[in-house]
C-alpha cells in the first residue's frame, strides 16, 4: 500500500521560510519514481510546484517559485523535500506530495498517480 505522508507546514510571515517534507511508503522501489509537490490556494485549482527526477540530479520549477523554492530528495530515507524561502502571502495554500509511475519529470496532474493528504502552508503579510 502506498503512503505519502508530509509535514511541515504552518504559519509564516512574508519573506520567511518553511521546509516541507515528504516520507513515502510502499512506493517501491522510491529511487525509480520522480516526485513532486503540487499546491491549492482557497478558491482555485490544484496547480504544479515542483518536480524530481529519481536520481535527484534533475529538477523542474513552475516559474511562480522558481528562485524561491528547491525540491531534493534522500531515496536512503525515501524522503523528499520542499525548501520554500522569500514566501509570500500568495504561496498560501495546501501543499500535496505525489508521485507518478514515472522515472524522469513530469508536470501534468493527471500523470501523479499517489498522493499525501496535504499539509496548510499559510503566509501573513
């Protein structure tokens, strides 16, 4: 059975700092899936953040957080990760962890196959 399971969301004035993460189970093996992190404000459609290659060495952006956010990954903890620096009140949303059946990026939501339950991200101006 597979489990995405994120944490580290919260409450965070503009221009602070907060680092998601991400613990997958049963996505075997976890070093042959990209992953990515997708976000939904109140009121609009889930939209893409970011994505992973299954090596790490690659990743891609959606150009609202690039400069600002880094996804990474440690396949020894099954673990990826979202860094998000200089937020802004329109960063506000619940932020998701998937992973699709795919090794290498993909952006499209309907590619993502596992999903986390999501964790509040809210920034205060």
């Amino acid at each position: 059975q597979v489990q995405l399971v994120e944490s580290g969301g919260g409450r965070v004035q503009a221009g602070g700092s907060l680092r998601l993460s991400c613990v997958a189970s049963g996505v075997t093996p976890f070093s042959t899936h990209a992953m990515g992190w997708f976000r939904q404000a109140p009121g609009k459609e889930r939209e893409f953040v970011a994505a992973i290659d299954y090596s790490g060495d690659y990743t891609y952006y959606a150009n609202s957080v690039k400069g600002r956010f880094t996804i990474s990954r440690d396949n020894a903890k099954t673990t990826v990760y979202l860094q998000m620096n200089s937020l802004k009140p329109e960063d506000t949303a619940v932020y998701y962890c998937a992973a699709p059946s795919s090794t290498f990026i993909v952006t499209m939501e309907t590619l993502y196959h596992y999903w986390g339950q999501g964790t509040q991200c809210t920034v205060s101006s």
